[in-house]
C-alpha cells in the first residue's frame, strides 16, 4: 500500500477477495452492508488505516471478537462494530442488526450482542473521536 489516504485505502482492503473488492471499487455494495468476521478481528491492525479503509465504505463489522487496538481505532473513527461471540451467517445471508441482538433473516436466528460501554459507543454515534469531540466543545460553548 503506497497510500493512508483514506479515501485511498479502502481499494486495498479486499485485495485478496477479488470479487468483494471489484464490486467495492466500483461502489457496488451498499453503505450499511455488513461484514461477519470470527474471533480476534484486526489482529495485528495496529494502525488506524486498518479501521478507515473499512470506514471508507462505511461498512458494518460483526465479529465474534475484536483485537483490542484494532477495536480502539474503529471506535475513534467511527466504524460501526458489533461484538456477537456466537454469530453464525453464510456469505449472501440478510442480518439485521440492532443494539442488542444480530437477527440472521435467512436462518431464522438471532444471537446476543455484547454491547460496548455506553461512552465508547457515544463516540462510534457522534461519528467518531474528533466528531464527537467538536459536539462535547459546542454543546459546553452553548451553556
């Protein structure tokens, strides 16, 4: 990778998943789309780039588990992660995700989710840590 521009990253994230990573070049999957991953997702993902290239997209990581700075990242920048230790899907089945449950449509089940703590979650709403910063700033200023 000769960038970390993000908006330059995410075309390197899928290298690997040709067929994912063509349909992502070309703006085909939809904002929103989800990502099921197992344990220990973004294991040596140390640096932010590994969170924005998916943020780019603005996709949806469901993971049974996150590697902690990888994890970290994805919250000050935003990325919606979803921890669900005992998520079962198939490529091409539609999940539905809410704050307490991942609902997989095509199988008819749902499993728990382990929410995050409400103050890294706040972050991950605001859009992430500078975004959710500036709103702590504005809010403070307008009192």
């Amino acid at each position: 990778m000769a960038t970390v521009l993000p908006s330059e990253t995410p075309q390197y994230a899928f290298a690997d998943i040709p067929e994912f990573n063509t349909a992502s070049k070309k703006g085909d999957i939809p904002a929103g789309s989800i990502i099921v991953a197992g344990k220990n997702f973004g294991c040596g993902s140390s640096r932010e780039q590994a969170a924005s290239c998916l943020k780019g997209p603005d996709l949806v990581i469901v993971a049974r588990h996150f590697a902690r700075i990888f994890l970290q990242n994805s919250i000050n920048l935003g990325l919606r992660t979803i921890i669900c230790p005992n998520i079962e899907a198939e490529p091409g089945d539609e999940l539905e995700v809410t704050n307490e449950k991942v609902f997989n449509r095509t199988s008819g089940k749902s499993f728990d989710v382990v929410p995050l703590p409400k103050a890294r979650q706040a972050i991950i709403d605001a859009g992430g840590l500078i975004a959710y910063t500036r709103q702590l700033l504005l809010e403070r200023a307008r009192k």
